[in-house]
C-alpha cells in the first residue's frame, strides 16, 4: 500500500480504469486491484462506484479553477485585459493536453450538478470561482472595456470554441494539439467580449431636389425630339408640379416622360413629367413648359 493519501490513491486507480474500460464497464474489484488495496479499504473511503467518480469529478474542478483563477490574477487591470482572456484560453487547452485522462473523464461521465455527496461542494467551487471573474470584469465593464455579459455568456464566448478543440482532440477526431490553437481562439474571444466599435455611418445618397429631378428629365426629353437641338438651346419657362417630398436620392426615384407634345412650330413643347419611386409607384408629377432658344441656334 502506498504511504500516499488512500483516497488519492484510489481516484488515480479509478481514473485508470475509467480511462482503459470506460465508466459503464469498470467495476469496484478492478479499481480495487488497481488501487492494491483491500476491499474494505475501499468501501471505508467511497462506498459506490457512483462516488468515486464524483470525487474523481471535484478534484478535476478543483484543481482546474484554480488554475483559472490565477490566470485571472497574473494580468490584471484595463490594460491587461486581453492578456487575461489569452491567458484563460490558454489555461484551458494546456489543462486538457496535461490532464488528458482527467479531462475526457470530465467530458463524458462528469457532471456539474453530482447529488447529493458532493455537489454542495462542486457549487461552492463554482460560486467562489465565479466571484472572482466578476471582481474581474467588474471594473472592465465600467471602463468600457469590456461588455456587460452573465458569466454563462462569458464563459461560452471565452472558453466555448476551446471545448470544442479539446473534445475533438480527446476522441481522437485532431491530432493537432489544443493548444497549437490558442491565438486564434484567444483573439476570436477578445472580439467576442470586447465592446463593438460603432460603424462608420453609410454615406447619405445626394439628394436632389423634386423640381431639380423633373427639370432635369424635361431638358433631356426635349433635346431628343426632332429635330434633335443640343440640351443647352433649351429653357424651362413653366414648370407646375405636384408631391409631398422635396428632395429625393437620386439613384432611389427617377422620372419618367409621360407625354412630350410640341406648340407653335417646334421652338415650345410641354412634357409631362412622372417620378417614380423604387417600387415603380408614382410619387410625383411635373408639368414644364420648355422653349428653344434661338440666340443658342440661330447659327445652323
């Protein structure tokens, strides 16, 4: 029998055979065997199978908060703050590739809520672990330097994608070591908790003026009647329109000609003028009386 502390030297005998056989399959003799301990001595210190495991369960948090928590306190302060979440990550994926066993064992047979032996304790360690991530963040938030967020959002945006990698990992779907990942993972949380920086708002289309739009649409569709005159030897002289806005973007409405019809011998024509919004809807109407201007043409 080992001078160690029996009960250390049965969650590592069951750890073992946890490991080799798998929970369902290990039985009490061969974690005894293991262990090189009488079956007396076993059932003194854990009288199930079922408490073994969740010691076995509480040692693993136990010892891998701790290790959170002084990730925590080795960077602190505003300007350490993505040293911490780094630091984080990175305890995480290396307690798992230390711990291997330990951790696939976490992963399928643990549970956070073991009853009723040792989950009084198991809550105890989470509230202590949890009060000091918010003494943490406490002073982060109101700084503004990162967001206000309940622990369980913080954890799944921190240390969730590093579950992920480690379970790949454990059952053997990557041989690529957890923390061969840490950058990348750390540098997706930081983004994830730190506040989103405002964009820059869009560049407001130009606008133009109701009247503008139609004017313009009125010269066009006069400089293409025929005979066909250049856009600057005509004039608008009338213009009497109808709609309730004032200006609109300019890639957002168009006009569109509903009628050209020519006075007197071609020099005056009146156009009948419809805005159209982006669903093809008329929004506006324009009547412009235009004339030709002779002093522009008299050349030709």
């Amino acid at each position: 029998m080992s001078s160690r502390d029996p009960k250390q030297v049965i969650l590592d005998a069951a750890l073992a055979v946890f490991a080799k056989v798998g929970f369902d399959r290990a039985t009490t003799a061969q974690i005894q065997a293991r262990a090189g301990i009488s079956n007396g001595a076993l059932f003194h210190h854990f009288p199930s199978k079922e408490t073994i495991a969740e010691a076995l369960y509480l040692r693993g948090l136990a010892a891998y908060q701790s290790g959170l928590v002084k990730a925590l306190e080795q960077h602190s302060g505003a300007k350490a703050a993505r040293a911490t979440i780094r630091a984080a990550v990175q305890h995480h994926l290396a307690w798992v590739e230390a711990n291997r066993d330990l951790a696939w064992f976490m992963y399928e047979r643990g549970r956070p809520d073991w009853q009723p032996a040792h989950g009084s304790e198991v809550r105890k360690l989470n509230r202590a672990t949890a009060g000091h991530i918010r003494d943490w963040m406490a002073p982060l938030v109101k700084t503004g330097i990162v967001r206000d967020l309940p622990l369980t959002a913080l954890a799944a945006l921190v240390n969730g994608p590093a579950h992920f990698v480690a379970r790949r990992w454990l059952s053997g779907l990557t041989t690529q070591r957890p923390t061969s990942f840490t950058d990348i993972l750390a540098d997706a949380a930081w983004v994830a908790i730190a506040p989103h920086r405002k964009r820059p708002s869009p560049t407001p289309l130009p606008q133009l003026s109701l009247s503008g739009l139609i004017e313009t649409a009125a010269l066009d569709a006069a400089s293409s009647i025929s005979p066909p005159l250049p856009r600057g030897a005509w004039s608008v002289v009338q213009l009497a329109m109808n709609g309730s806005a004032q200006t609109v973007p300019v890639r957002a409405k168009a006009a569109s000609v509903r009628s050209i019809r020519n006075d007197g011998d071609g020099r005056l024509v009146t156009i009948e003028i419809d805005v159209v919004d982006a669903d093809g809807s008329v929004t506006a109407y324009g009547s412009v009386i235009c004339l030709w201007r002779d002093s522009e043409t008299s050349t030709e």
